[in-house]
C-alpha cells in the first residue's frame, strides 16, 4: 500500500500542500476541530483558538454542545418528523455523530447531502463521511453564498418534491450582514416543500456578554473568515414563515438536552432553533 502523502496527514505544519489549502491562516473550520479536540488542524488555527479560550474557557463546551444539538436534532426530525433527506450547509471537518451517522443509525434509507469550501473538510468529508447502502451520501463543493448552485448540485441526490431537513450550524454568523442571512435563508427553503425544516446553531452575546465580545474580537483578528454574534431576537427572525419547534430558541446545551432527570445543563453562547414549513 502507498504512503498517505504528506498533504493529507493532520497536523502537519509542512509547506507540502495543495495551493488551495492555506495552513498560514486560521480557518473557522479546523478551529473548531481543535476546540472538540481533534487533529485536523494547524499552527495557525491553534493559536487562534488558544487566544480565544484565554478569554473565554468553556469555548469547548459551547463547541461540544452545538456538536450535541446537532444529534439530538436529527434523532428529532427522523424519528419525530419522519425527516429522510437532509443538505447540511457548512459541514465542517467530520467528527463524531455527523449528520449522516445519527440520520442512517434509525433509517438506514436517509439521504444526505454536505456542503463546504474548505478544501481540508471536503478531503476529509469524501474519505469518511460515508453512508449506508440504502441511503446516499454526496459532497458540494461550495458557499452559503452560492444558493442556485447548492440547490441544483444538491437535486442529483435529493428529491425536491419531498421533505428536506436544511442545517446551518454555525455559518450564519460569517454572513455579516442579517439582511443577507435572511435571504439565504428564504432562497433554499423556498426551494424545499411543506413538511421541511430548517435546523440554524450560532454564536451569541446574549450568554457571556464580554467575554464572548472579546472572543469574537480575538477570531476576527486571527480568523481567516469575521464573523458576527446575534441576539435571541435575530436568530428568530431567520425563521420568519416558519414554526418553530418546542422549545423555540434556546442555547444548543437546553434544546431538549438528554438529562435523564437531572438538572437542565447550564447555557452557552450558542443559540439554536429548529423550525417547520407550513
């Protein structure tokens, strides 16, 4: 068997990589891949997400339970909502319980389709986001910011005519203006039929107010992408036209956290909702 080339081994710093992948500069994706603890990430991103951390410790556990929404949502809408079909916009770099691994785990049949611009996620997504036999997996290469083309790269997997379970975790903050979030929203779910969804996570201040300010700041400065931190009323706004799921917007640790009694998990800076088209 050949050696794996040097360009696809994680964490490595070396200058043997691809002209479209740049390891100088922080990349929200491989930031959050360090935050959850894994190797896919670089100097750069590392720094980065250490600065963050100095100014805000539980970084990691806002990453892990935006991470934890994500299952418990999908758990929701295939086993609750009857969901088959789901396009996750902003995939990131696969870690553990993707979309496609909770979707398929109670039906096997489910329909995935992921969507990035980062050339290390996409490596990383065609090597091991891989479905079930009866389902389909299938990888865009593309950005928020490209709807049409999202959309018609996206109907070579999924059926249009059916109900599709649209996810925007934790991208919408880097869309920095809220008017044109807002159209992007509206774009892809006017394209999807009643009895979709639409699942959005993001970073807010409304939840350790300084310290998130300076977190964001410390990303902008190191980030190769800004991004900006939005209210409860913001993220509701993004699902203007639909209904929103119980219990509405809440922090991603307390949409209906798996506590088996206990107490409800304390809240982090993440937002999330889930809504329904009519």
């Amino acid at each position: 068997m050949s050696e794996t080339p040097a360009w696809m081994k994680p964490q490595s710093d070396s200058a043997e990589f691809p002209p479209e992948i740049d390891t100088s500069t922080a990349h929200p994706a491989r930031i959050w891949d360090y935050w959850l603890g894994g190797k896919d990430n670089y100097a750069a991103d590392r720094e980065t997400g250490e600065q963050i951390l100095t100014a805000l410790p539980d970084m990691v556990a806002n990453a892990r339970a935006n991470r934890a929404f994500l299952a418990r949502a999908v758990r929701h809408l295939v086993e609750e909502a009857g969901i088959r079909q789901f396009l996750d916009i902003g995939t990131g770099i696969p870690a553990a319980d993707n979309t496609h691994e909770v979707a398929q785990s109670i039906a096997p049949e489910c329909r995935i389709v992921y969507v990035d611009n980062d050339p290390v996620v996409l490596v990383h997504a065609r090597a091991l986001l891989v479905g079930t036999p009866e389902g389909a997996t299938d990888y865009i290469d593309a950005d928020l910011r490209e709807p049409d083309v999202i959309l018609s790269r996206a109907a070579r997997t999924l059926d249009f005519d059916r109900p599709v379970a649209v996810m925007l975790l934790g991208i919408l903050e880097f869309v920095p203006d809220t008017g044109e979030a807002a159209a992007l929203v509206r774009r892809i779910m006017d394209a999807v039929p009643s009895g979709s969804h639409l699942v959005v996570s993001h970073s807010t201040n409304e939840v350790r107010g300084e310290a998130m300010d300076e977190a964001a700041q410390l990303w902008n400065e190191g980030g190769s992408t800004p991004l900006v931190l939005r209210s409860r009323a913001d993220l509701a706004g993004l699902f203007e036209g639909l209904e929103l799921v119980e219990p509405g917007v809440a922090s991603c640790s307390q949409w209906r956290p798996d506590t088996g009694g206990a107490a409800v998990p304390e809240a982090v800076a993440q937002f999330c909702a889930v809504g329904r088209k009519p």
